[in-house]
C-alpha cells in the first residue's frame, strides 16, 4: 500500500475540518457504513458524523482489513474522524465492485471496539512563556491557574483521530471540558514548529511554521515529520499520545 503524505493532507482536509467547530455533537453512527464515489477513483465510506473514540476505531480497524486485504486495484484506505476514502485503479477497477468488497469487509469486521490499534507516544513540552503565548490568556479566560491548565492539559492521554491540515499535524481528542478553547478570532500569521495548541475539544500540534488559528500553549522539539522516514509522520491515526512538561 502507498502512504503518499501530501494526498494524505489533502483528503483530510475534504473530509473533515475540525467538527468540533461545526456543532457535531450528536452521537451518530451506522452499523453498515453509507459508500459514495468520492472522485472517479475513490470511494468515501462514511460510518457516522460524529467524533468518537468508538466510532474513529472502527475506521481504524476497517483500514487496517483494507491493507491485510490486499484487494486487487485497491491502492490505500485513509482514516478520518468518521470516514475513510479508499483509492483504487478505476483502469480496472469498476467503483461497484469496490463498494461491493468494502461492504463485505465492513460487515465482518466485529472486532473488539476497545482494542487499541496504535501505539503509545509522549510528546515533552515546555508550556508558556515565549512557546506557550496563550496559556496565561487561557488561564484567565477559564478562572484557574496557567499551572492548573498544564496540568489538565498534560494528563489526558489523547487518541490520534486523523492527521490532516498539513503534513503530520495530529488531531487529538478529546479535551477536559474545563480547557476547551474557541479558535482565535484573528489566526495569527505566523506560528512556530512543534507549537502545541488547542481549538475547541481537541489539541494538536503544528509540524512546521505556519499561519494558524488554534490557542499556542507550549511547545516541542520533536519534528512531527520527516518526508525521509518511513512512516513519515511521528503520530499516526489511531495512535495514542500523553504529552509531559519539561
């Protein structure tokens, strides 16, 4: 299977922009996933509109039967929130006959809902101060001390929803409800690598300097991703993350 980090980013960001910021927040979910072309050579295979661990880990498991499958002109299966996309060679493949197979796969995957498909990352942090400009304004915001919002933030461990947005920028949910933090009403034009931030429920960090608009709170010396390294992203869908002071 092909893991092309720039399609990755891109398919992403057409499934899913954050849907905490959008107002999902009803627990919806299928049984038996809703399949559509997405493209002349893709199919979306939606399981729900709603972001839950539950839920994100069937995508999870239905991707991995995807690449044990080994179907014949399926390329790659890309998890998000609630959807996977799943590319295939539309040469010689016909999109009925995918849907077909992917409907298959989808109804005897029964697994365990609770197994954990990742692994366990710890991201060190060094929070406030110049790499954290918006903790002490989070802090205010929320009535409790910087030190109490360190630690609300730094012991949740976090399930890697998707990755999207950019390269290797991880989707992490879901927050204490007590730190939960709208976006900036003007995002800033400039933010460092490795800054660790938060956006509504969820916390993230951003892999190279870029404009963005979630609250900076701290930051890392971990590069997030490296084109070279196979995998080339640090946190992967599925994945587990715990992020520790320094």
């Amino acid at each position: 299977m092909r893991h092309d980090a720039a399609r990755l980013v891109a398919l992403a960001g057409s499934i899913s922009t954050c849907p905490y910021s959008r107002g999902y927040n009803e627990r919806v979910s299928s049984n038996l996933p809703v399949i559509t072309p997405e493209g002349d050579r893709a199919a979306r295979v939606e399981f729900g509109n709603v972001i839950d661990p539950v839920v994100n880990r069937r995508v999870h498991r239905f991707c991995r039967a995807i690449d044990e499958a080994c179907i014949d002109g399926v390329d790659e299966c890309v998890p998000a929130f609630a959807t996977a996309v799943v590319y295939f060679d539309s040469r010689t493949t016909a999109f009925d006959e995918v849907a077909a197979r992917l409907t298959e796969i989808a109804t005897v995957d029964g697994g365990d809902v609770d197994i954990e498909i990742g692994q366990l990352i710890e991201i060190p942090v060094m929070y406030g101060d110049e790499f954290g400009p918006d903790l002490e304004r989070l802090s205010l915001l929320h009535g409790i001390g910087a030190s109490d919002v360190i630690e609300l933030h730094s012991g949740t461990e976090y399930l890697c929803y998707m990755v999207g947005f950019m390269p290797g920028f991880p989707y992490l949910g879901e927050l204490p409800p007590s730190i939960r933090t709208a976006r900036l009403s003007t995002p800033r034009t400039r933010v460092p690598a490795g800054s660790v931030a938060i956006a509504d429920g969820q916390t993230g960090i951003y892999p190279r300097e870029t404009p963005g608009g979630w609250n900076v709170i701290g930051r890392t010396s971990l590069q997030l991703f490296d084109p070279a390294a196979d995998p080339p992203s640090l946190i992967k869908p599925g994945d587990r993350v715990r992020f520790v002071p320094i």
